[in-house]
C-alpha cells in the first residue's frame, strides 16, 4: 500500500557553501519526491536550538548549532509515496562513513556533522517541523 506523505527536508550548511542544492534536488525529484516548498533562508542560534531541542542534551548539540547557523540552508517541504521513510532512504545513514552506496551522504556529506541534509524521521516530526517552517499557503502540491 502507498501512502502520500509530506516530510521536510533541509540542505545544509555544508552543502550551500559548496553550491550542490541542484545535485541533491535532483537525488530526490529521479526518485519519486517532489518539492512542494523551497525557501533558502539563514537561521538565528535562536533557531537553531529550537529545531534541535530534541538533542539539547547531546554532546555535541552546541556545535550542531553553530554549524546551522554557519550560512545558508535550503528548508523544502518534500511530496510523495511514504516520503518520510523514503526520503530517509535517499538520504542514507547519519554518519557518512556507515551511509550506504548512491545515497546523498555517502556521495556528498564531509561529516558526521556536516552531513549536506536534514530529513524529517517520522510522520509525527515531519508534521511539527513543517509548521516551523511554512504555512500552509506556501505549499503548492
Ligand atoms: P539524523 O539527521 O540522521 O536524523 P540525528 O541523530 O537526528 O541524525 O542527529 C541530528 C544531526 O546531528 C545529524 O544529522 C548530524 O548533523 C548531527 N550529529 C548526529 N550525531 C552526531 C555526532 O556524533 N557528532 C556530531 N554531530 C552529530
Ligand atoms: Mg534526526
């Protein structure tokens, strides 16, 4: 059964500073996933930390937000056929170096940190994460 879901998706720091937002929206458009919201915006530390809230007390919470806010990100609203796990899939593995064959962090990411992009991990999350970002006017299915 399939299922029409909406996740967001983020290009990263990393990934803007080295001009690569065409290469990875093209990962996700040859597999099913349309962008239905696309903003570059710039966030504050403020931001960040509420993006991120859920890891405030990892280690290394304070230098992912700093990475964040480091330049420009891209933030998209992705459409499909179970986009959150798919988009997960495209994706790949958190750590570039566990990431499998093809996927845009094994192909792209510098990092564990700077791993070129954000994607929702449940329908739950995606749901909270797009409201953050955009209102309902601004995604054009
Ligand atoms: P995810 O992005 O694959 O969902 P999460 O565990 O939710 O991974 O972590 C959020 C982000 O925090 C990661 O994408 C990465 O940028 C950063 N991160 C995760 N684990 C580490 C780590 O061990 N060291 C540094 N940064 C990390
Ligand atoms: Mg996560």
């Amino acid at each position: 059964m399939t299922t029409s879901q909406r996740t967001l998706s983020i290009i990263k720091p990393d990934a803007t500073r080295r001009n690569i937002t065409g290469q990875i929206n093209q990962r996700f458009e040859s597999q099913g996933l349309r962008i239905v919201a696309q903003k570059k915006i710039r966030l504050s530390l403020a931001e960040a930390e509420k993006f991120y809230a859920i890891h405030k007390e990892r280690p290394f919470f304070k230098d992912l937000c700093a990475f964040m806010c480091s330049g420009p990100i891209v933030v998209q609203v992705l459409e499909g056929d179970n986009a959150v796990l798919l988009n997960r899939q495209i994706m790949g593995a958190t750590n570039p170096a566990n990431a499998d064959e093809g996927t845009i962090r094994k192909d792209f990411a510098e990092s564990i940190e700077a791993n070129s992009v954000h994607g929702s991990d449940s329908e739950e999350s995606a749901h909270s994460e797009i409201q953050l970002f955009f209102s309902e006017l601004e995604i054009v299915g």
